[in-house]
C-alpha cells in the first residue's frame, strides 16, 4: 500500500504487519515512512529496530530497504521508527519551496515550476521565468518568504478530483511532484498555503509556516533555457550562512570607516578614486618616461636620429607605448631603443615609418648577439630575456 506519511507527517512510530520479506527488502500492510518521490528523499529510520537504507515506491507499494536482513518474517508485527530531525527538516524544506514559490507568484513574470529538490544542507527550486532574478530580485524573494513564515499561514491538504485540479489555474504543477500526486489517478493531492500559494504535491509539510523557520536564500544558477535554479535553506545551513554574510558585511564596513548601510556607496567610491588616480599615475609615469626618453644620447646612423638609451623602474610594454608615441610625435626622433635595466634586460625599439630601419630587424640582430627572444614589424619590435648587462646593449646599438 501507498505511504501515509504525505496525510499524516506528524506520525513518527507506528506498528505495521509484515506483509514479505526479500533479502533486506520488507513490504508492510501500510506505512508512514516517505517513499523517496518528487524531489524529496527517502525518510530515515528503524524498521524492527533495524536501520533502513532507503524506502522507494515500486509497483504500487513502498519497498524498505534495511541496512540487513530483518530476523523477522511474514505475518508479523513490527514497529517503524521515522528519524524525527530529518523528517521534520524535510518537512520544513519542503513547505518552504512552496512557499518560494508563492513569493515567486509575485514578482515573477511568465512564472512556472521547474523541479525541485531537497539534500541535507540545501534546498532549490527551479524557476521557468522571463524575469532575470539578479541580487536585488533574490534578496526580495528571500524576504517575501521570511515575511509569510513570520506571517504564521496555515498550511494544508486535501485530495481533489483530478479534473477540478487541472481545471484551476492558480495550481503549480511540474512532473517530477506530479508523479506522488498522480498515483491515485483520478484525484490530484493540493498543499495549500494560505492566500499564499496552491500546489499539486505528494510531498510532506508542516502544518503552520512558522514551523519553517528562518530562511536564507544561498545561491542561484541557470541549469538550462529559461530556467533559474535557487538554492536555499533552512535550518542550521541558513543559520550559519546567514551569520557569515553578517559578520562579512560588518568587517566590509569597518574597514570602509562606515556603515553597512553605506558600505557599497564607499566601495563604489573608493574604486572611482583608485581609477582615477591609476590613470593620473599612468599619465605621470608616461610623461616621466617621456622626459628619460628624449633625454637619451641621440646619435645619426645612415641619415636617422636614433635616442639610444637604459630605462630604469619601467615595464616594457609602458616603454613600448611612449617609444612609439616619441617617434610619432618628436620630428627630430626617427628611432628610439630603450633598454631596461637589470639582470636579463628587454628591449624595446620603434622606428619611423620613413627612417630606413626596420625595427625588428634590430631587435634580432640584438636576440643573436645576446640571447633571449623578441621580435616584431618594421615600425616597433620588443626583444626580452637578452643575457647582457644593459650597457653592452646599448654600445652594440650604437655600433651596429
Ligand atoms: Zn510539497
């Protein structure tokens, strides 16, 4: 026979007749263990005072699978046990996806139900909706549900003619919870939540929304088209996380001098000035080596101004950029080779388009004569790694 467990889920012992036993599998003539079924898992518990491994529906009758083989036989009397913690915190998880569902009711657009799930630590539902749940949404969702819990609704369950169910159109349906509501075929089993929401469920929940709790919303994902997953969860998970958010939140603020309140406006703040003075520094720095670079030793080779020279403290690619602008803009510059200090010291080399070099031509004659890598096109080429002291470097620029 089916589970009572869904009409009567505050049941947590129970006597029932041994109706067969397989190995470690026993059927009963009823039951008020949960079969595992619509996103919420199988009860734990003792069935003759052994521990049961799983309880699953099969052929319409639920099937308790022990740890081991039971040493008791058909016929007789045996007493069920159900795991009180985890059956009430299903019970609670499992309202409180009703619940979110109902919050969902009223800020969702296009709103359908996508499935549903329970583990230990957390719960999701997943949402079929246009509307883009982004933070602000989520943390709206939270509060509708903490805000119906708190409202005390009462919660309920009835079985209704199948017809009038499909026939109504403020029910949520989805297939996975269809499949325990539909196994006594002409009648649809509806949860109610009061003036709050109404689902087709064969799931188990508390009577009153209180009995939920706090709730805390974790995470969301888009597991497919359309489709936005929640996660969430009640109990000591949400508890922890939600101190955890908190303690997070007040560290932001006291490092920002402020409250938490305040703390995204100073963060926002903070960051605008930090680019603001990373683009001052980068202009200072561009205009410094501006200064090194016109200021290194110029010489004519075969009718170009070269400025040869040993860059001290600047990355290469900064050295790159004010090379090229040097070329560009300075008349009296046709080629410039900067050098960078230290142990492998790169190279750098940006030559005018009319100045007859080709500067990636000259870093690779610097690569064969020195070692290390580079190369690049006729107006700007970088060499790095070469194994010369940076001196060497620029006499054999020179001479060359
Ligand atoms: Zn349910």
């Amino acid at each position: 026979m089916l589970t009572r467990a869904p009409e009567e889920p505050t049941v947590r012992e129970f006597d029932a007749a041994v109706t067969s036993v397989d190995g470690r599998d026993v059927t009963l003539d009823q039951t008020y263990f949960y079969a595992e079924s619509g996103g919420q898992p199988a009860d734990r518990g003792t069935l003759g005072g052994i521990p049961l491994d799983d309880v699953q529906k099969a052929d319409g009758s639920v099937v308790h699978t022990l740890a081991s083989a039971p040493d008791f036989d058909e016929g007789e009397t045996i007493t069920g046990v159900i795991d009180d913690d985890f059956r009430t915190y299903c019970m609670r998880a499992h309202t409180a996806s009703h619940v979110l569902y109902g919050a969902g009711r009223r800020i969702l657009s296009d709103l359908g139900y996508g499935g549903f799930d329970i583990s230990p630590e957390k719960v999701r539902v997943d949402f079929v909706t246009t509307t883009e749940i982004d933070d602000g949404v989520l943390v709206e969702l939270e509060r509708l549900v903490n805000r119906a819990v708190w409202d005390a609704r009462p919660v309920s369950w009835e079985e209704v003619p199948a017809e009038e169910a499909f026939e109504r159109d403020d029910v949520a349906f989805n297939t996975k919870t269809e499949e325990g509501v539909m196994d006594d075929s002409d009648t649809i089993r509806l949860v109610t939540v009061e003036d709050w929401d109404v689902a087709a469920c064969g799931g188990t929940h508390v009577s009153n929304t209180l009995e939920i709790g706090p709730v805390t919303v974790l995470d969301r994902s888009n597991p497919g088209e359309g489709l936005t997953r929640v996660e969430f969860a009640v109990g000591l998970t949400g508890i922890d996380r939600r101190a955890t958010v908190h303690r997070a939140a007040l560290d932001t603020a006291r490092e920002l001098e402020t409250s938490v309140d305040d703390a995204a406006e100073a963060a926002a703040s903070l960051r605008a000035e930090k680019q603001s003075l990373e683009a001052e520094r980068r202009e200072l720095e561009s205009e410094l080596l501006t200064e090194r670079i016109t200021e290194f030793e110029a010489l004519a080779k075969n009718g170009a101004q070269w400025h040869v020279g040993v860059l001290d403290g600047f990355d290469s690619n900064d050295a790159g950029d004010v090379a090229k602008d040097v070329v560009r803009e300075e008349n009296e510059t046709d080629v410039v080779a900067a050098v960078g200090a230290g142990e492998r010291p790169y190279l750098v080399v940006a030559a005018g388009s009319d100045s007859g070099v080709d500067a990636g031509d000259v870093v690779s004659r610097a690569t064969d004569e020195f070692g290390g890598g580079g190369g690049g096109g006729a107006t700007f080429a970088q060499g790095g790694g070469l194994d010369a002291d940076p001196a060497d470097v620029t006499s054999f620029l020179k001479d060359a």
